[in-house]
C-alpha cells in the first residue's frame, strides 16, 4: 500500500494542474473575447445627403460615427465633400484615400475632430489613395497620430487657413 499513496498524490498533481491550465486558458479566452467584442466598426462617408459629418444619411451604414467606427472618405467629392461645422465630431480612425485610385476630401470649417485610437492611423491624408484636408475658421483636429501620404504610392494635402 505505500506504493499506492505516491500515485494518488501525483494523480491529484496532474488533476491540479491540468484545473489550472483550463482555468488559465478560460480566462485568455474571455479577454480575448472582450478585446475582440470592442474591435472598431467602419463607417464608410456616402455624401449622399449634404455635406454635413453629423447628417446620418451620408454615411454606410446610416449613422454618425462614434468613437468607436473607422471612418473612410473615398467619394471623390461626389456628390458631396465630408464636412465638419461644429463641434463633436468623433471617430476611432479617419482615413481620407485608402485606396489607390480612391480620393478622399474632409473639410473642418470651425467644428472639431477628435480620433481616439491610438492604432496606426490614427487620422491619415491619403493611406494608398489621395487625400485632401483643410481645416479653416478655427477648425480643430486632434489625433494621437496624423500622417499624410502615409504609403507608397500616396498623395495628401492638408491645408490649415
């Protein structure tokens, strides 16, 4: 019977251990959960309505984006430019172009952006594509990080007046 008590005792070892790399693994698995559940969501400018950033109907899908939506501007000023008039606008990214042959344009005529993630790009004039941005009228943009032509093969313009 001595023999017998080595055993059990590395059998509950095992069983303890293997308790604890399932517990180990379950917890990566909910925060992996959690960090993919609060991934950005795109927001894709239509300007189908106007030109106003805060008008749900230039937007695909149709909402105004938050912080939580990556926003693209590839419409050319077609029908209408992307614009921003007053104060509030948000987005987790913005990227003006992001694509070659695609052409983006945001003008901020004294309204405020503000883009909360800290990924790259946070703001990008031209990502692949062109961009254009001009802020004007005390117009305020503010990114963790901006870049223009950000890409091979990239045009940005960014005007401040």
């Amino acid at each position: 019977m001595p023999g017998l008590t080595p055993q059990c005792t590395m059998t509950m070892r095992r069983h303890s251990r293997f308790r604890r790399i399932l517990l180990g693994g379950s917890a990566l698995t909910v925060a992996l959960a959690g960090f993919m559940a609060t991934e950005a969501q795109a927001a894709d400018w239509t300007g189908t309505a106007s030109n106003d950033w805060f008008t749900a109907g230039n937007w695909n899908p149709a909402a105004v984006p938050t912080s939580a939506n990556d926003v693209t501007i590839n419409n050319s000023a077609t029908p209408n430019p992307a614009g921003i008039g007053a104060a509030g606008a948000v987005a987790n990214s913005v990227t003006l172009g992001s694509a070659a042959g695609q052409f983006g344009t945001l003008n901020i005529a004294g309204g405020t952006l503000t883009t909360s993630g800290t990924a790259n790009p946070g703001f990008a004039v031209g990502d692949f594509g062109t961009g254009t941005l001009t802020i004007s009228g005390g117009g305020v943009l503010t990114a963790a990080n901006s870049y223009v032509a950000l890409d091979p093969g990239s045009h940005g313009t960014a005007t401040v007046t």
